[in-house]
C-alpha cells in the first residue's frame, strides 16, 4: 500500500490532501469527536436524547445527522469539513 501511494503520483497527492484537510482541523481545535459521538449515539438514541446527553444543541445534532444521512461513506473528518464549509454551529 505505502509503495502504491509513493509510485503513484495521483494516489500521493490525494493522501496528501486528506492529510493537509485532518491537519487544518486539529490545528484549529476542531476534530471530528463530535460528529463520531453524534454517529454512534444515534444508533440507539433520538435527537433529543442526544443533546439531553451531550449537551449540544438539538438543531446542530439534526444537522449532522442529516449529512451523515446524505452521505454515508464519508469520513467523520469529511462530514466535519462540509458542516465547517457550510457554518453550522452547535450553539
């Protein structure tokens, strides 16, 4: 795999991209904790329930959720950049 990703320069610059993304994340403060806690509560909780637990607002849980929803095969990292990207706030 590492090989792989050294040989191609496409897959490298691809790695690398994902890499800079997770950077500017933790470098801001900000990680994908709260999404990651968000996925798994949902499993077995409501919304509500959620923000009951979390402490965050129910609107911003609804909101990752929904993104979550719509887009099921990205990251916890990815989902974080779009909710950044678009300005959801938990407060």
């Amino acid at each position: 795999m590492v090989e792989t990703v050294r040989q191609d320069e496409e897959v490298s610059l691809k790695y690398m991209k994902v890499y800079e993304r997770e950077h500017l994340l933790e470098s801001r403060g900000e990680t994908k904790g709260e999404v990651k806690i968000i996925r798994n509560m949902s499993k077995s909780m409501r919304p509500d329930e959620i923000a009951g637990a979390s402490g965050l607002n129910q609107e911003y849980i609804q909101k990752i959720l929904a993104y979550i929803q719509k887009y099921p095969k990205e990251s916890d990292s990815e989902i974080m950049l779009r909710i950044r990207a678009n300005e959801i706030t938990p407060n």
